[in-house]
C-alpha cells in the first residue's frame, strides 16, 4: 500500500505552522543532511532518481552537481512557486498548507550547492501563500532553521518573498529570474544556463515547489527508498492534479507509473453522470492530449511519451463524451496567445493566428483547408522560439486534430458544432 | 519579505546597487497600486523616484504584468477564471455572462459607480475547486451564479 508523504500534513489543523510541522517529525532531515559534506548529498539526490516536478523532469541531482563548487562564489536558490499551467493546483496546496516542508527542501539544497541566499517567487495571484510564506519564513528565523549558523553548522541562509505579478511565462526558469530583476518576464536564451549565470548573475539553482518538497524524505529515508517507487526512469512519489469531468477532482499523491485509468476511476471517482470518457490531458494545458482509449498508460516521464504525450506537471483534465475538441483547443490557444512574452515571433505571431483560425472554426465560419493551415502554423513556432513555450503552445491543437479531426471537418462543412 | 508600504516609497540612499535596487521594483508597484487601486502617471513617477530608476523602466516592467492596472479600477475587482477545468464544469461562461447582466457591464468595463470591474482571467490554480474567481485578493471557489448573487448584494452594501 502507497503511503503519502508529500501531502502527509496537508490536513492538519494549522498544517502551515512551524510548530504543526515540528510535532510531526519535520527539520530532522536538515539535521541529517547538516551531517553529511554536499557532495554526499547530492549523490543521494542523484541516486533518489529524483526528476523535476515542474514540468520539464530534468533529473535534480545533475542540476544541483552543475553549480560552481568554488565557495567564494556566491549562489542563489531560486523557489519556483509560479504554478500557472492550466489543470494543475498541487504547488499551491504545498505552499499554503505545508511551506515549512518545502523551506527544509531549500535549506538542505542551498547546503548542497553551497548558496547563502534563497528567493521564493510566488505567483502574483496566490496572496495566500504569499502570507503564509512571510510567517513560515519567520518561524523559520526564530527557530534558527534561517539566518546565521544554522543549526552550530557554520551555514548561513537568508531567504525572502517576492510575488509575481500575473505572467504564465514566469514559470520558465529564466523569465522567473527577470522578474525576480524587476523586469518584464521575457526568457533568456539558453546558453549561459542560470547555474552559470542566473538571478544578479550569480550562479542560480531553480527549482520547483514539489521537487523540493521531495528532499527531506529522500534525506531520511534514504535516496533507495525514494527509487523503489515509481518505473524504470520516473522515481518516486508524484501529486496528480485531477479536474474536469470527474466526480472527485482533487490532488491525488501517488507513486509515479500509476495507470490514468486507476487515477481516474478509482481516486477521482469516475465519470461525472456516468457519461463515456472522451480524452484526457494528462500533463497541464502543454501537454498532448490522449484519448480513452490509451488511459492504460502509466503516468510516467518514458511511458507517457511513448504514447506521444508528456507527463508535464501531472495535472489530468477529463473530458466527457460531451466536449467539443474544437472548443477545447480553441480555448487553450486563447490562453497562450495571452501569455505569449512576446520576444519570439513565431510565438507572438503564431499563437495568435492559431487562436484565430480556431476561433472561426468553432464558430461556423471556417474555410476549406483551415486544419492544414492550423498544422501548418504548428510547424513555424514547434522549436524556433527561445523557451519551450512554443514547443508547447501547438500540442493542442496539434493532437485535438490528430484524434478527432472528424469534429474539426464537421465544423467546417456543417458549420456548427456537433455537440453545441 | 520584499515587500513595502507606502510610507517606504521615500527616495532611498544611493548605496544598493543597481540590480538589487531594480528588484525591488514589483514589490515597489504592488505598494503604489494598493494604495490608490490602481498605477496613476504620478503612482509610476513616485515609484520611479522612490527606486531611482527612470520611469521608462517602471513603465516597461508594469505593463508587462497582468496584475498591475494602468488604468482605474472599481473598488471591487472581479476576476473570472475562463480556463479549461472551469469551462468543462459549466463555470467559466454562465459565471461571466451571469455577472455580466447583473452588472451591466461587459469584460474589461467598470461600473458607473466605480464600485465594480469585471475581467476575464487565465487559470486560478483552482482548477479542482472550480468555477473559480477572485475579488480584488480573494479567492473564491465552487462559484454559482447563486452564490454570486449573494456575493454581489453583499458588496453592494458595503
């Protein structure tokens, strides 16, 4: 049987006080770790097969072992708390109900990586958190976790709040550094990596809220009993967010390599009224859709894109027999042609082409050879742009046609939607 | 925390360094905006003083960003979740065009009063708890147009 560990507090009354956190066995991983040299440290977070929860699954550990060990330099740790992707609600649960976990991630990640200072960035929309945060950081002070010589370890951390301000794009790791600068969130080109060059230009790890919530456990118990969950190449436990048709969406905390078909029918409950599933997104808005026929697919990083998709943020939203693609597609395309930054021209442009071409489509008004013109604006944006919000921007649409083209070629020969 | 009052929004000695002092910038406009509700020309001048940094930049940095207002707002600002999980629940839509009829007012419009505006927003991070909405920094889930009426009267009396 699974245990949660991740969300193990969540439901305590006062779950985000320090002293909630304390009684139930929390900052003895950091002790732990304060034990431990960094590079120890690293090599269990690198054995953990701990991967990034954010969206991306770049593996923790060779991130954390790609920061300039010369300790006259001085390192930041950046908190990604800017959960945006359409679908997904798990970082806002961890920030407002359990931050002190998450503050025991960094601390033992600034050790490891030898950084003085750490920033969480939280979203601009998520004042709750942003409150709470003030007052963990606080405890955290008060109770010697932050500040001078942790702990008798010789270690120092200071950490401090910034809020977002209502940009998607500032969950990409550089765009979040530039507005951490006080600038407009638009991405740096990649090369020089923030582990090089980051925020003020100082070597910079950032990591998202779920991935750091996974250190203290990996810390104590161990980097084998982390990598005993999960499949070959996605280790460990995993919140999947689950919203949409279902009778019960929520956050589910479950070992990655779970089948979305035991997400859904069994943790979220189902079908709403016992309709037929028609697809799910299984990863956020930017990741391809699937359809109900592949939901035996375990949710993990190799298998989901084996199937063409991606295991994204692991937000599922479920559609029922009676969703239009079209409109879903169209909708999702409003929301990137939104939050495109507007640096790259494909993107720019592109996602606002789309959302046109999509907007007329629902609308009756399409014209022959729309969907190839649809599939042909996916190809000049898919890859030309400096972040991968163009990469995913084209996922929708992109796979709402590769599944269910037939709705797309009745809105244009009939001109009306099917289902509307 | 990186966040100030308006009674910080005084010029600051020239040591901080330029890119620190920058930085401040965000936690800078979210002051200014609390206090008036919205960035006037003379909020963004007193935030460009207040950081020294030209108000160009101010500028570039605050337009970028959906939260900060350049224009007026109602004192009661009214921010729908249009996102996918709250559309599939039958929320995003009847919610809006629900407040909209109550309101008189479309998306983007403010009431004649100033008491209200209404904006469609991108996804709340509620997407489990939906329809989703927030009024000015309150969040509000599981909305129905019924809930919403006594929201509205409540507001409306305040």
């Amino acid at each position: 049987m699974f245990e949660p560990v991740l969300t193990r507090h969540v439901h305590l009354p006062a779950s985000e006080k320090i002293t909630t956190y304390l009684e139930n066995g929390g900052y003895t991983a950091v002790r732990r770790a304060l034990e431990k040299s960094p590079e120890e440290i690293i090599d269990m977070v690198k054995r953990s097969g701990l991967r990034g929860r954010g969206g991306a699954g770049f593996p923790a550990g060779v991130k954390w072992g790609f920061m300039p060990r010369d300790p006259s330099i001085p390192k930041v740790v950046v908190i990604n708390a800017d959960e945006g992707e359409p679908g997904t609600f798990k970082d806002r649960m961890l920030i407002e109900r359990d931050p002190h976990q998450i503050i025991e991630g960094v601390i033992i990640a600034a050790y490891a990586v030898g950084a003085s200072r750490a920033y969480v960035y939280i979203r601009g929309e998520l004042s709750l958190a942003a409150r709470r945060w003030v007052e963990a950081i606080a405890e955290a002070y008060e109770h010697g976790f932050l500040g001078r010589d942790i702990l008798g370890s010789g270690m120092s951390l200071d950490m401090e709040v910034h809020r977002g301000a209502g940009a998607y794009i500032c969950g990409e790791e550089t765009a979040l550094i530039e507005s951490l600068e006080g600038k407009r969130g638009q991405p740096r080109i990649k090369p020089p990596y923030p582990a090089q060059t980051g925020l003020f230009g100082l070597p910079t790890l950032v990591q998202n809220v779920e991935t750091l919530a996974c250190v203290p456990h990996i810390i104590e118990r161990g980097p084998e009993w982390f990598a005993s969950i999960g499949t070959a190449e996605s280790k460990g436990p995993k919140i999947f967010s689950v919203s949409g048709h279902v009778n019960r969406p929520g956050n589910y905390e479950l070992p990655l390599g779970v089948s979305l078909r035991e997400i859904i029918y069994e943790h979220a409950g189902g079908i709403r009224g016992g309709r037929k599933l028609k697809a799910v997104i299984p990863g956020g808005a930017s990741t391809p859709m699937l359809t109900a026929e592949q939901i035996d697919v375990p949710m993990a990083f190799e298998t989901l894109r084996a199937v063409g998709s991606e295991l994204g943020t692991g937000a599922v939203v479920v559609m029922d027999e009676t969703t239009c693609m079209v409109e879903v597609a169209r909708r999702q395309a409003k929301f990137f042609a939104h939050e495109s930054c507007g640096r790259c021209t494909p993107c720019r442009i592109g996602s606002v082409r789309l959302y046109e071409l999509l907007d007329r489509i629902e609308q009756g008004q399409g014209r022959a050879g729309d969907i190839e013109t649809v599939l042909e604006l996916t190809r000049g944006i898919d890859g030309l742009t400096f972040c991968p919000m163009g990469a995913a921007l084209v996922n929708p649409p992109r796979s709402a046609i590769q599944h269910f083209r037939a709705e797309f070629e009745y809105h244009l020969e009939k001109g009306v939607c099917p289902l509307h | 925390m990186n966040t100030l009052t308006h009674q910080d929004l005084k010029p600051l000695p020239p040591p901080l360094e330029d890119p620190q002092r920058r930085a401040r910038l965000l936690a800078a406009l979210y002051a200014a905006q609390d206090q008036a509700g919205w960035l006037s020309p003379e909020a963004v001048q007193e935030v460009a003083d207040s950081l020294h940094i030209p108000v160009g930049q101010v500028l570039s940095t605050a337009s970028f960003y959906t939260m900060f207002r350049l224009e007026p707002k109602g004192r009661y600002h009214i921010q729908v979740c249009e996102g996918l999980s709250c559309y599939l629940v039958d929320g995003a839509e009847t919610l809006l065009e629900h407040i909209a009829r109550t309101l008189g007012i479309a998306p983007g419009q403010m009431t004649p009063d100033g008491k209200f505006t209404l904006e469609v927003v991108q996804c709340l991070a509620s997407c489990g708890t939906a329809p989703a909405m927030r009024v000015n920094d309150e969040l509000y889930e599981h909305m129905t147009p019924d809930r919403m009426d006594a929201l509205l009267e409540r507001l409306k009396g305040e």
